[in-house]
C-alpha cells in the first residue's frame, strides 16, 4: 500500500510540473509580446508625455509577471546553475528598480559599491534570491520603515572564513535590511525550512518556499547566508558570493542604456505568432532584415537556402516537433559556424546547458525589452 501511495504523490508532482512548465510557457510568451510592443511605444514618446508614465508602469507590471512565472519554475529547479559573469550591482539595482513602494511609508535607502563587483552565477537565479530577501523585508514592516540594500567587496579569511563554512578569499556581499518588527533566536533557526511561517498579529500569515530555496541557490554558488535579527528592531540579510577574477560582464543592459543598431539578417524561430510578428517589427526598427519561421523545420527549409544571407538565428527552445536543441544541432550541420541565440521563458536546463555547451552563443529570457534584445544581438554579432 505504501508503495502504491508513493508512486500516485510522484504521478501528483509530475502533473503539478507539468502543469507549472505549460502555464509559465504560454504566459512567457504573453508576456514577451506585450513588452516588445510597450518597449517600442516608450523609445518613441518623449518623457514629458502623459502617456509615458503609464507606458513605465506597464513594463512594471510585466516584470511583476515574470517574476511569477520564474517563481513556479525556478523553485523546482533551484539545483540547476547556468553560470556566467555578471555585475552584482546591476543585477540589485534592476530588482530595486522593479519595487513597488507607492503608498507604503517606505524610506528606500540603496547604496552600491563604486566598482562592478563581478561573480559567476546565474543571474535568473541570483537575481530570484534577492528579490524573495526584500519582499520579506517589506512584508516585516506593514507600518512602513526604512528598506536598506547595499553591496560591497569584502575579504574574508582565517577563523572568519571557517565561521561561514567558506573557502578564504575574496566576496561580494549583497545586505538587505529593515527596520520591520525583528525575528527571536527560535524563529531564526526555522527561517530557512519549507513552508515554515513567522506568525506575527501585525501582518497575515504566510507559508512558501522563498527563504528555503533561496539559501539553497546561494550554497549553490559556494556562498552563504548571513542573518541578523533583532525583535522590534529589525532583520539583516547578507548574501556572501565569491568574486570572480575577471571584470568581464556577460548581462543584460539596464533599460537606461540606449539602443544598439545593426544591419545584419537574422532569422527568427517561435511557434508563436504574436512572437514572431513582434519579433520582426523589432528587428525592423534595429535596422535588421529579418526572416521568420513558425517550426524548427520551416528554420532548417530557410537557412539550407538564405544561410549565405543570414547572419543570426534566435531560437526558441519549447516548440512542437523539433524543440530548440533538435533545431540547433541541424542547423550546426548547415553551418557549423552559426551564431545561435537561445530564446526561452525557462530556466537553463539541461538541454539549454548543452546547446550553450555545443556552441550556442548566448542566451535571452522572455519577457525582454527592446534594449535587452538589441544589446544582446550586438554582443554576438560583434
């Protein structure tokens, strides 16, 4: 009987994936659509126009969006890293940037260090530890207080370094701080259990995975978590990551930086529709001919006869028939020099990791704007 009872709670966790990986994809999708057209109409309306603001907010929204569908699928893949460089200062300030502190006595206090502060991690991952870390700060203050988020670089050696666990050497250090209602010792010994909830009558109850698996994505990149908490004082969280020892940056451009334009063919590949027609209005206004496929095997029928013309392909990986990875190994076969970017609204799994790993030349999360998709294509096509 108890085997029985096992194999049906495994069936209920597949379905629940399943499930989890359908809706993530076609919300994505939604998502990424909506965000082309948005990040169009905002690089052509002028700052003082009223409609500026609300474009702003919209693109908010989006990320409030995505932040969700990361969340069901980046919860059950906390294991899976893809790593590359990245500056931790950018990565803070794109989550801050997202924050929603209208109508909240929040005073917002960010202080980043002068110098990139480079390490090697997975940015949707990192960046998924982070957020979880100043949501529950916000939630410790429901009267307002001050949220504070600061980064700098730190050496930590000797008996410091044993007491975190680490190997000696040289960190980044990412603190976020409130001024909420604090922790006691009994409590900060459960913060870091599934589904464990900080009763408190100044705020509702609420049970989740976001301080569990957030220590587990940072033990993953051979860091840890510090925690400080006093009652009715206040919590700190220090996120400890080595450094890396290069200042070569490998992510995204934040939505200040200017468009990059190109002239170069490219080839877009989605099952979507509303993808590829956003897709090609964006590529036309960066300059770029552009070919579209619907399938991986309309993109094979394409590059065998237009691959002296085409420069890039930007693929999608969850397609009916031939998936992303099917696509990219034939297309390797046309071409074995082809530049490749991966487009996806899920995390680096193992098929992605063995595309990146086979010579795919990078990779972009849906939903992206028109900045994040013209900087990325000019990073690869040089």
């Amino acid at each position: 009987m108890k085997h029985i009872t096992t194999a049906i709670q495994f069936e209920k966790t597949d379905a629940v994936e399943a499930l989890a990986n359908g809706i993530a994809h076609d919300v994505n999708n939604l998502l990424t659509a909506i965000k082309g057209h948005a990040s169009l109409m905002l690089n052509n309306v002028n700052p003082t126009d009223p409609l500026y603001g609300h474009i702003i907010e919209i693109l908010s929204c989006i990320d409030k969006g995505s932040d969700l569908t990361s969340q069901l699928l980046g919860f059950a893949m906390a294991d899976e890293v893809y790593l590359t460089r990245m500056d931790a200062n950018r990565l803070v300030r794109s989550v801050v940037k997202t924050l929603n502190l209208k109508g909240r006595r929040i005073i917002l206090d960010v202080s980043l260090d002068t110098k990139p502060l480079i390490i090697k991690g997975d940015p949707e991952k990192i960046q998924q530890v982070v957020t979880s870390i100043v949501n529950n700060a916000l939630q410790a203050m429901p009267k307002g207080g001050k949220l504070s988020v600061r980064t700098e670089a730190a050496a930590i050696f000797n008996g410091r370094a044993d007491d975190f666990g680490l190997e000696p050497g040289f960190f980044c250090i990412i603190t976020i701080s409130d001024t909420g209602i604090g922790m006691d010792s009994d409590t900060l010994e459960k913060i870091f259990k599934a589904f464990y909830s900080h009763k408190h009558n100044q705020f509702p109850e609420k049970k989740g995975l976001g301080l569990t698996f957030a220590k587990k994505i940072v033990k993953h990149h051979n860091g840890v978590i510090d925690v400080w908490s006093s009652l009715n004082v206040g919590s700190s969280f220090s996120i400890i990551l080595p450094l890396a020892e290069h200042n070569q940056l490998n992510d995204m451009p934040s939505a200040r930086e200017k468009l990059k334009l190109g002239h170069e063919c490219v080839l877009l590949v989605d099952d979507e529709d509303r993808i590829l027609k956003i897709g090609r209005t964006i590529c036309k206004a960066l300059g770029y001919t552009v070919f579209t496929a619907a399938s991986g095997m309309e993109a094979l029928k394409i590059y065998a006869e237009k691959k002296n013309d085409i420069n890039i392909v930007v693929l999608d990986m969850i397609m009916p028939g031939m998936d992303g990875l099917d696509v990219f190994i034939a297309l390797k076969k046309l071409d074995p020099e082809i530049k490749v970017l991966l487009s996806t609204g899920y995390a680096i799994d193992e098929k992605a990791q063995e595309m990146l790993k086979q010579g795919c030349k990078g990779y972009i999360r849906k939903p992206y704007s028109v900045v994040d998709f013209s900087h990325k294509l000019r990073e690869i096509l040089g």
